[in-house]
C-alpha cells in the first residue's frame, strides 16, 4: 500500500527553495535524460517562450543510445500558448514519431516533455535541471491548465512491485506539477500492462500510485482546492499485446487507442468542445 505523508499538503506551503531540495535529492541523473533536456527541452522553452538564454542550438548527438527519436533536434516551429504540458517517458516522447497522427500529437497549445527511458527519478533530475524554474515563472505566452503525467513504467521490476521509494518519487512528481502550476490540473495516467513483466505486478503498482491521487485529492479537498487529479486507468483491456511494438511501446494502433481515451478528458479540462478526429484534419486543412 502506499504510505500516506505526514502532512498531505505541506508541499504547498514551502518555499522553492525546499522544495527544490527535495526534487534534489530524489532527482536520479541519466545521460539520455541530461542530453535530451539540453539539446531538445531546453532550447524549445528558451524560442517558444523567448527567455533569450543565448543558446547554441545542438550539434546532432551520435553517442545516446536511443528508441527511434532524434533527442537532439528541438522542435522550434510551435510558437502558440502553452496550456498543456506532456511530463513522462517514452510514452509521450514517441507522439513525435509512432503517435505523430494522433489529436494529442498535433495538439498546438502543448508542449512535450517526454523522454524515452526515464523513471520518476529521471524526471525529477530535469526538473531540476532548469525546467522547473520556468515552468513556474509567469509569462504571457505560458499558462498551464493541464498535465498528461504518464511516469512510472521504467520503474517497475519484472516479479515485485513498486518500493515504497518508487511511490514517494511519483508523488512527489504529482505535487510539483501543482507547485509549478497551481491553478493546473493533472490527469494521471497509470501503466500499460507489459510483456516483461508479471501483471499481477502492474496491477499492484498501479493501485499503489491511484492511493497517492486519492490521498493528494483529500489533502486538496481539505484545503479548499477542490479534487484536481484524476487517475486514468490503462489496464481496462483497450490496450492488447499485439499493440505493443515491443515489450513495452505502443504500436500506432495502440496511439489512437491512447489518444481516443486522452484527448477528450484534455478538451474538457481546457473547457474546448470535443471534436474528433475527422473535424480537427478539417481545420489543419483550412489553416493549411
């Protein structure tokens, strides 16, 4: 089970500073991770929301070992208002490439934050990084309403579940996306069943990670903030073996399944009528 804080909403009342140091210490650096965050994340935060931090834009990276993705290459063409912020793993980060047909994928007002193989941990070391900081400060071009949290796979052992020090990252995770953003709300995704791994053991980390969203929203609720996190299940059938491209990642089929499920609970939160697919390729065409 997961064990519950000592105080469910301390986290809102402390100074950056502290809070910082607890990402710090929880923060787990990986190469990919620093590679990916100073030569894609980092240069698009600096040209979408103009923070003129003098970068270089990167030489292409030969030495990252990585999923299919030029981690290297920032995306510098979006330059509308964030409102939605992908934060993850490769889930998110392969909307650029196997899901790049999906709403979520050419949705204008996000910003992917994705990063193949990270854990909790791994995304707590690039927030640390920087991408805090600025995802927090006000500017007129920023002003998030929702995240896609997808974290919590890479995690996962093949035979026993989540360690008590998984699910205190991953909570941790969910209480900075309030810290950046208070106003936000956050739909927290849980894992996909995998091929190496027991499902048995899924089904146990998930539950373990859906106690920290009820905890989070009692503390929340308690306080006036009203239930901001909502879980969505991954595990409900939708998603079959044979829309895995591999042991873990989807295949397309499996994108438009994670994007029909998705893209209208991201609609909701931004107050935006639902529109499918068709509708959406009728405006990319007029605006074309």
């Amino acid at each position: 089970m997961a064990t519950e804080p000592t105080s469910a909403m301390s986290f809102l009342d402390m100074r950056d500073e502290s809070f910082l140091a607890r990402l710090a210490e929880k923060a787990k650096f990986k190469p990919r991770s620093h590679a990916t965050y100073y030569s894609a994340h980092l240069p698009e935060l600096n040209h979408r929301l103009s923070l003129g931090l003098g970068l270089d834009l990167p030489e292409p990276i030969t030495d990252v070992q990585d999923i299919g993705v030029d981690t290297s290459t920032p995306t510098l063409s979006n330059m509308s208002k964030m409102e939605v912020v992908y934060l993850g793993n490769s889930m998110l980060e392969r909307l650029k490439t196997t899901g790049k047909d999906t709403r979520l994928a050419t949705l204008q007002s996000s910003w992917n934050a994705g990063c193949g193989g990270d854990t909790t941990e791994n995304i707590l070391y690039r927030l640390s990084e920087g991408m805090y900081d600025i995802l927090k400060t006000p500017h007129p071009n920023k002003h998030i309403k929702i995240w896609l949290l997808v974290s919590g796979t890479n995690n996962l052992r093949p035979k026993k579940p989540f360690r008590e020090r998984d699910v205190e990252s991953w909570r941790l995770l969910v209480e900075a996306c309030f810290k950046m953003a208070p106003t936000s709300k956050v739909l927290a995704v849980g894992m996909f069943y995998r091929k190496d791994v027991l499902d048995e053991v899924v089904e146990q980390s998930n539950d373990m990670l859906r106690q920290v969203v009820e905890q989070v929203n009692e503390g929340l609720v308690k306080n006036g903030w009203g239930e901001r996190v909502q879980w969505v299940k991954a595990t409900d059938g939708r998603v079959t073996m044979d829309m895995l491209d591999d042991h873990v990642h989807l295949n397309e089929e499996g994108y438009q399944i994670f994007d029909e499920a998705l893209f209208p609970l991201i609609q909701k939160a931004l107050g935006e009528p639902e529109q499918s697919k068709e509708e959406m390729r009728g405006e990319e065409t007029a605006m074309s």
